[in-house]
C-alpha cells in the first residue's frame, strides 16, 4: 500500500521477513472496526498489542474480553492481566 506521507516511521521485522509497516485492528463481535494502529515493522507485536489494547481500553472501557493470535502472548497477556 502506497502511503503519502514520506515521514512515518518504516522498518524491518526480521522474524516474519516483513518490511515497511504493520497494523494492528481492533474489532468487536460483529465485526465493526473499534481502533486502527500502524506502526513501523521492527516494533515488535507484544509491545504494540499494549499500545492498541490500551487506546482501545480508553476509547471504549466496557470491553471484558480479547482474542489475538500467537503474536500477542507474554508481555501483552501481563498487561491485560495487570491492568
């Protein structure tokens, strides 16, 4: 996807060989989009599964519940635990 801002942050994830920007999506149980994250590769998926799991605890402080894949376990589970 061609962005046009030249600026945002871009980089390498050398685990899953990805180069650019990854995005992480927040949906409820229908399906309807809660909140968008894009960061550079190189961030790892723990670190920025906080980010979006915290912005969406902010915007919507009702959520009981989540589900992610894989990337997500350990430091992610913590926070949700811990907070």
């Amino acid at each position: 996807m061609k962005t046009i801002g030249a600026s945002e942050g871009r980089g390498f994830d050398g685990g899953k060989k990805t180069k650019g920007r990854k995005r992480h999506i927040v949906v409820d149980t229908m399906g309807n989009l809660v909140q968008v994250i894009v960061h550079a590769a190189n961030i790892h998926d723990t670190k920025a599964g906080c980010d979006v799991l915290k912005s969406v605890v902010e915007k919507c402080p009702t959520f009981e519940a989540f589900s992610g894949d894989a990337g997500y376990r350990g430091t992610a589970v913590e926070f949700v635990e811990n907070t």
